[in-house]
C-alpha cells in the first residue's frame, strides 16, 4: 500500500502534468527530496545485488520506503521550508481513493488513451 505513492511522486513528464512530479515539489518548496529504502529503484536485481554488496551508499535498502528532505537555508527559513514540503508530500503519501492528484492523473491517462 505505501509503495503506491511512488508512481505519483515520480509521474513520467510525457505521460502525466509534470505539475505533480517530484522535482516540482522540490523546486516548490525549496527541499531536495530523496526517495529511499526498499522499491525505491526500478530494477529489483539491482537493488538485491547493492544490499548483498554491502556498501555504505545502499544501506538504505534495509529500510522501508521513505522520503528523506534536505533543505540548506538559515534555521528558521529552513523550518518553514520543511513545513510547507511535509505538507505538500502528504498529498501523495497519505491513501485516499478520491485525491485530487491520482484523478487528475487518471483523467489525463483517459484523454491521451483517446477516451
């Protein structure tokens, strides 16, 4: 069920409005987002074989799924920062069967399938 917030976060340009994509987010709320743990990378083998390699840049794969936010700015700044983002993302993560984004995206999917 968490894994389904990752295909809206992540909406191909060509496909969906790049309005709901992930680099929108992080230009929107000034925050550099990182999505990490297990599912976070398309090819499953590839992700196995970097957890069984046990390097330092793929211990997040022990992890479940998340979302990690960094944002470089004076504290205060950068609290508001964090705030607007965590706010922002909530969209996508929390599940809710009629959210305006997954709509949206749905009814794009319809007019470009020629429905």
């Amino acid at each position: 069920m968490v894994e389904k917030f990752l295909p809206k976060l992540l909406a191909e340009k060509d496909l969906l409005d790049p309005l709901n994509s992930l680099k929108r987010l992080q230009e929107e709320t000034l925050t550099k987002m990182f999505i990490l743990g297990k599912g976070s990378v398309r090819d499953k083998a590839q992700e196995e074989e970097c957890r069984k390699g046990g390097e330092a840049k793929c211990f997040h794969f022990k992890d479940d799924l998340h979302v990690l936010f960094n944002v470089f700015a004076p504290p205060a700044e950068a609290y508001a920062c964090m705030g607007h983002a965590l706010e922002k993302i909530k969209k996508f993560i929390v599940p809710d069967c009629n959210d305006e984004i997954g709509q949206a995206q749905l009814q794009e999917l319809t007019y470009l399938n020629g429905g």
